[in-house]
C-alpha cells in the first residue's frame, strides 16, 4: 500500500524514551490523515540519517449510557 504523506512545517515533534532524545525538533514531519477512520499518521524523518519514527493516532469518541425518566 502506497501512503500519500504531506510534509507538515506548521508541526514539530520531539518524543523521548524515558529521559532519553529519540527525536528532535528539526526531523521533518510528514502526515497522512485519514478523516473517515479518523486515524493520522505522523512520519518524522531524520535527514542526517534517514531514521524513520512512526507514530499512529486514532481518534474515538467514547458515548456514555445515559438513561432517562419519563416524569
């Protein structure tokens, strides 16, 4: 499956394990964003070293049962 990434320069990312850097700022951010399953996926690259971070947002809404009385 081919993925349509946009570059995104209104986004920064910097993400760490723990206390320690796996990315910075200046990686470049590329996004797919898919409205009806409300999933957005985030590619960070890094130029230097072409490492790749992956990142999967999934959007849900959780609907309370809320029960009525008829008075």
């Amino acid at each position: 499956m081919q993925l349509k990434l946009r570059r995104r320069e209104d986004i920064t990312v910097a993400s760490w394990i723990n206390d320690r850097p796996i990315t910075t700022p200046e990686w470049e951010v590329f996004s797919q964003e898919d409205s009806k399953d409300d999933v957005i996926l985030l590619v960070l690259i890094d130029r230097k070293t072409n490492n790749q971070v992956k990142i999967e947002l999934k959007k849900f809404t959780k609907y309370e049962n809320i029960e009525t009385t008829n008075s």
